[in-house]
C-alpha cells in the first residue's frame, strides 16, 4: 500500500484539507481528512480526479488546423478534407498520431480515453490504437464502429467512406477479439442514425453485452435532424429515446439539437450527454442546450473528438462560455458547489467515467487510482485554496497547470514530462511529414 498527502484535494463532496489518499493495486482504499502527512509521500500540489476524454477520433488529431480556410465552410466541406486525410493514413502513422495524442491527453490531465474507432481498414487498425494507448499508459475503452451507409435511407457508401465499412459481425468480433484488462476496457459504437439502418442497431446493440458501454453520433447537424425527419419520422435522439432502451451505459454524442421534449428525455433515461466544445465549436455545430438538460438531472462528460485542443480546461472553459453567450449571463454552471470550476470538473469527471465504464472520476474508495496532480507553485492556483483553484485551474487560460498525473496508481506524468514524449513526437513528426507531403 502506498499513501499520499495532499494539501488541497477535489473529493466527491467538495474541497477538502490535509488529505491522506491510500492506494493499494491501482484502486484507492481509504481517504482521511484534516490528517497528519506522517512519513507519506507529499504531492506537489492540489489534487483533482483524473477526467476520461469520453470521445476520440485519434486519427484527426493529424488534421488539426487544416480546414481553417475559406473553402472549408462547414461541417459537411469539413468532412470531405477528413475523407481526403484518411485515404492515406497508414496503420503505422495511425499509431504513431495516436501515441501521440494519448501523451499529450495525458500531461493535460486526462487518464482514460473512449476510441470511437470506425477506421477499420486496412485490418490492424483497432490494435494499433491499443498499442498506442499501452505505450502511453493511458486506460481506453475501445468502441469499434459499425458503419454501413452513407446516409438515411439506406444509401450505399461512397468510395471514400470504404475505409469505415463494417457489419454487426465485424464489429461484434472486434470487440471479443480485445484483451480486456484493467487498463482496457470495449463497448460497441453504432456510429449514428445515418450510418446504421434501426435493424442493424437493434442486431447489434441485442448481441452486445448487458455491461458494455453503447456510444452514438447524434443530432450534431440541423442537416441530420432533418433528414431524420424525412426518413425515420422523428429527430434522431426521440427516435432514439422511443425504439431503444436508452440506459446508463449509453454515450450519445453531441445531441447539440434537441427539442425541450428530448432533452428532458435524454436526462431522465441516465444516458450521458457526450459533449466536444472545441470540436463542436470548430464545425460550427450548435449549442447543446445544458441548463436545461442539468436541470433535468442529465449527466455528461467531455471529449475532444477531433482534437484541435487536447486541454480538459478548454472544453470546460468552452462548455461554459457558450452558455453564458446565448443567455448574456455569468457561473450558469454551478452545483452543489457555488464554483463553476469546481462543478465542471466534478460533472464531467462522473460522466465521463459513467460513459467509458471505469469505477474512476472521483477521488473515493473503490475508485481508480487516478490523479492530477497541479503545480501548487504555478502564478495562477499559488495561494489559492478550495474553489479558488478549481476556478483558476479552469478559467485562468493557463496549459501548464498539471504537474504529475496517475493512472491506476501508476505516475505517468510526473514533473510535466511524460516519459515517451521525445520519441513520440519525432514519431508524429515523421508520419505528419509523409502525409502532408
């Protein structure tokens, strides 16, 4: 057993002083507070749960900044340079823009990561993402894709959409074929209503185990909502809501436009709201309307989807700042914690581990050991106490706030460096190279 101390730890309940954390295999087993350091290690400064990143697509993270240009004027344009990218992504540059991308999650403060891979040609290409995530030592949930058609209706797949063709056994097989561990974890991810016909997602989500995490693109377009409408006779998360038994182990991505009627439903059902601010701000997508879906009790965590940021602090940042833009109103996000910081951090980290399928997000007994660990010394927390850190950890603009993180009792990050990140960037680098070439 190894215990830690902390001068300033986010527990489930809120800040709390001179915490004791004791950790035995990976899992916390006993927290005290108001306690004496004794002979334990002392952590650098506060500490806050390790947060998932409930939703990745790793091989974008090769195109952030190429779309900024006028051609490139919305999300359907925007799709099409991801198609032209992806044809000629090698399994070897995959890995190598994936390790990357789990280093750089990593030192920002996330310790599990949801793949929602739905590049599944040429074959390898779901254990290469595995290998990267080892490599870096960061927990994934794997979700392989199922990917059928090119749009509602039924219609065929375009030649560029060939790399993601994939049926119910495919993905089935996929999923049993990965080694499940404590460091690895596999649901399934019916990649929206466009792409899969209602059979084929009742097929597949009836053969999926009762535990294993279900995740789906919806509603992210004005497009989409509308020729759900045209095809099915509902929008996509009521279509959703009234033919399935959506549950807690669901993840439905973005769900950006909803009526009042399914986003009460959505919050009620227990399913999370899987929210990309940067990424759904990058496509011009909308805003997910989360007072109200909070108010209902929803549930949601973060991801970075196509990763032009990889900085937790951003996507909460953002998820904030939206909502104060429609309502031209301040700390609309607040719990049971007046702190806005405090309450993001706390939400999206039990979202996002209800999302993945991880016993983490929370600083408690029984919970994975994961940490993040703040420079206590950093001009922008030094002094700060309690809510005060949260808010400036979030709010102060600041990327080099993380110190040391820890995954399943395990320092990945310690000191602000990753043990991998030279060869992993020269690795980038190089398959960067080859691609824009």
């Amino acid at each position: 057993m190894k215990k830690y101390f902390a001068r300033q730890a986010l527990l489930p309940t809120g800040w709390a002083s001179d915490v004791l954390i004791s950790i035995e295999d990976g899992d916390i087993v006993a927290v005290e507070t108001d306690a004496s350091p004794g002979h334990t290690d002392g952590l650098r400064g506060p500490v806050l749960p390790g947060m998932a990143n409930l939703h990745s697509h790793a091989f974008q993270r090769g195109m952030a900044g190429l779309g900024e240009v006028r051609a490139q004027d919305d999300f359907w344009t925007w799709r099409e340079l991801m198609y032209q990218f992806v044809e000629r992504v090698t399994p070897q540059q995959a890995q190598a823009i994936a390790q990357q991308l789990y280093v750089e999650m990593l030192k920002h403060g996330y310790t599990a990561v949801g793949e929602f891979h739905y590049l599944h040609h040429p074959a390898g290409m779901l254990e290469r993402h595995l290998e990267a995530a080892s490599d870096a030592g960061i927990a994934i949930t794997l979700l392989p894709s199922l990917y059928r058609w090119s749009g509602f209706g039924e219609q065929a797949l375009q030649p560029r959409q060939k790399r993601f063709d994939s049926g119910i056994r495919t993905i089935l097989d996929e999923a049993a074929s990965v080694p499940v561990s404590r460091d690895v974890r596999v649901g399934v991810a019916p990649h929206s209503l466009r792409a899969v016909d209602p059979g084929a997602l009742r097929e597949l989500i009836e053969a999926t185990p009762v535990d294993a995490p279900i995740h789906i693109h919806a509603a992210e377009q004005l497009r989409e909502v509308d020729e759900s409408i045209g095809t099915l006779g509902k929008r996509p998360v009521e279509y959703l809501l009234d033919r399935f038994k959506v549950d807690a182990r669901w993840c439905v991505v973005h769900a950006t436009h909803m009526s009042a009627a399914e986003t009460n439903g959505l919050a009620v059902s227990g399913a999370v709201a899987g929210l990309c601010p940067t990424t759904e701000g990058n496509l011009g997508d909308g805003i997910f309307p989360l007072l109200d879906y909070r108010k209902a009790g929803g549930r949601y965590g973060i991801g970075g989807d196509s990763h032009g940021s990889r900085n937790r602090a951003e996507e909460l940042r953002m998820l904030e700042y939206v909502q104060r833009l429609v309502t031209r109103k301040r700390t609309l996000v607040a719990g049971n914690s007046p702190a806005v910081g405090t309450t993001l951090w706390l939400e999206a980290a039990a979202g996002g581990a209800q999302a993945l399928g991880r016993a983490m997000g929370a600083i408690a007994p029984g919970r994975r050991a994961d940490l993040v660990v703040l420079d206590g010394e950093h001009p922008d927390i030094a002094g700060r106490v309690g809510d005060a850190i949260a808010n400036a950890g979030v709010f102060s603009g600041a990327g080099d706030l993380v110190r040391d993180v820890m995954v399943a009792g395990r320092w990945r990050v310690e000191n602000r460096r990753h043990a991998l990140e030279g060869p992993a960037a020269e690795r980038y680098r190089a398959a960067l190279r080859q691609l824009l070439a």
